[in-house]
C-alpha cells in the first residue's frame, strides 16, 4: 500500500496548477524545498518519475497523469464531505464548479443568476471550453457538472434533460437565399459556410446533415475558432453558417442575420446538465440538478416575436414569448 499524505497529493495538484515549484509553494504558502521535498518523497515511494521538467515548465509524466487523477478524486471528495456536513447542519452551503460549452456560454450566466437568487449561498466557478475541452473536464474531474449536447460515451456519465436546442442555418439579410423558402440541401451544399474547428459539436451535426450530399464533407468550409467570429464574418458577408439559434437571438433581434428557410432544419437537439456516475454528488450538485431539470429551459434564449410568422412556426415547441 502506497504511503501517501494529503500534504503530498496537494503539492502534485499545485504542481499541476501552476508549472513550476516556486510557484505552487507559493500558491500553497509554503517554501520550494519543502515542495521539492515533497515531491522526491512521492517518487521515492512510488519508484517512477512524476513530472518532466522541461524549459517550460513541470509536465506531468504518464505515472504522473495517474496519481494527479487520484489526487483530484481524492481533492474533490472531501470537498463534498465538507457539503455535506454543513448540509447535515442545515445549511445550503458548497461551491459548484460548473462547465459549459462555448455555445452554451450565451444563456450559463443568467441560468447561474437564477440560480444563485434562490441559493445566494451556493458559489459557482464558471469554466468554458469546446465539446472536447469540456470531456476532458469531466474526465478529470475539473468539473462537477457539464451543461452541453449530447453526453459523451466514453465516460461513465448521469444526464438530465433540461431544454431544446434549435441549430440553424444563418445568413446576412441581404444573401440572395433569404427570401426563398424550401431551398433543398443540395442548393445550401453548393454555398460557402464558415464552420467551427473539430470537435465541435456544432459541426459534428453539420457533417452527419451533409453525409449525403457528395464531396461536401471533405470541402465543408472555412474553419474559424468561436460562435462569435463566425457570427461576425457572416454579417461581413464571407459566407453562411450553421449556428445554434441560442447563439444568435440579438442579432436577430437587431435584424443583422436572417434564418434560412432550409428543408429539414431547423435541427432539434437537447440542452443535457451531464456529472459523472461514479462519483458522489454533493448537495450543492443535487440541488443544482433539480433546479435545470425544474427551471432551466426557461433560461434559454428564444427566437425573437418580430421574426417573420412562416419562420416561426417551424419552431414547434419553442417558447415565443417571455
């Protein structure tokens, strides 16, 4: 059995956090030959090295990797032991730490103000990230909770629906297909898109749309990095794009981007709150989950009621009023 201290394991995690030992001694008020030496201590009792260190800082090593994935389990269950005993004294009291999607980033902070209006003691740490970034959040436990599409399948995961998310295809007012209506998926193949990177899972929705339009997969447009430089190329007019519509509901509203009437769209996905199964819940994420699963659709952007009435209708279920 390894000998392991909880000094020792918070040392590696500020290690980690930071890249270099001066700095996660002083993260931890402590001196760097007492992080050194806790360091060489682990090592010792290991028999492998924990981190590379390279000119750019400390890189944890492949046995590295899996002792800072045991000391954030190890870092996160007694924070939980912490809720719940307050919880045990009657208190609503813990910190969340909660992940979302870039898409996700346009409706997380008003849903976090909802929340923290009926539980003022509950603190959220907010992290945002791609679909692939926030995986990995969950992976590692660097999250509690991940508001995003669909959850994913290599991780043992609970997901709760909380709303609808519309995807739909946007172009400037003034695009030679904003008013025509039924335009077919070979005729929206044939224009130029603005996509985001791999990963995405945007795009993944967009690729298995066009999985059978010939060639369009291999060419599917111009790449851009954020939901917000694509809305701006789009209004610049350097092509359409395929968008979440709780992306763009001021653009709208400002009447800068027009929805295409594109057969077969707008594509319905669903807002999920995911947490790992194999983990104990806290109070605080429990009570957060109830709250998505209760109020959270609400807190979803909407399609403005001044968009034209034949557009709005494909929307079915969506809310068209506050």
């Amino acid at each position: 059995m390894l000998n392991l201290t909880i000094r020792q394991l918070r040392s590696v995690l500020a290690i980690e956090q930071t890249g270099k030992i001066s700095l996660a001694a002083r993260y931890l008020g402590l001196t760097g030959p007492a992080i050194t030496l806790q360091l060489k201590q682990l090592e010792e009792e290991i028999g492998l090295s924990l981190f590379d260190r390279t000119p750019d800082g400390m890189r944890p090593t492949a046995a590295g990797q899996a002792l800072l994935d045991a000391a954030h389990a190890v870092q996160e269950r007694l924070r939980t032991l912490e809720e719940e005993i307050t919880a045990f004294k009657g208190g609503k009291r813990g910190t969340l730490k909660l992940g979302a999607v870039s898409t996700a980033k346009y409706f997380t902070p008003r849903l976090i103000a909802g929340f923290q209006k009926i539980n003022p003691d509950i603190d959220i740490e907010l992290f945002d990230g791609n679909r692939l970034q926030t995986i990995e959040a969950l992976r590692h436990q660097t999250i509690d909770i991940a508001v995003m599409g669909r959850p994913p399948r290599d991780i043992e995961v609970e997901a709760f629906l909380f709303g609808d998310h519309p995807l739909v295809i946007v172009a400037p007012p003034g695009h030679p297909l904003a008013k025509k209506r039924d335009i077919t998926k070979e005729e929206i193949a044939a224009e130029k898109f603005l996509v985001r990177e791999p990963g995405s899972g945007t795009r993944t929705s967009l690729e298995i749309f066009f999985a059978d339009v010939a060639g369009k997969i291999d060419n599917l447009g111009t790449e851009m990095g954020s939901n917000e430089t694509i809305k701006q190329a789009v209004m610049a007019g350097l092509g359409i794009a395929f968008i979440s519509a709780h992306t763009i509901e001021q653009e709208l509203q400002m009447g800068r981007l027009v929805i295409l009437d594109v057969v077969g769209m707008p594509i319905r996905r669903q807002w999920f709150s995911v947490c790992r199964s194999d983990r104990t819940q806290s109070p605080a994420m429990r009570i957060f989950q109830d709250f998505l699963i209760r109020e959270g659709a609400k807190y979803l952007p909407i399609i403005p009621t001044t968009y034209p009435a034949e557009m709005l209708s494909s929307y079915g279920a969506l809310p068209m009023t506050r």
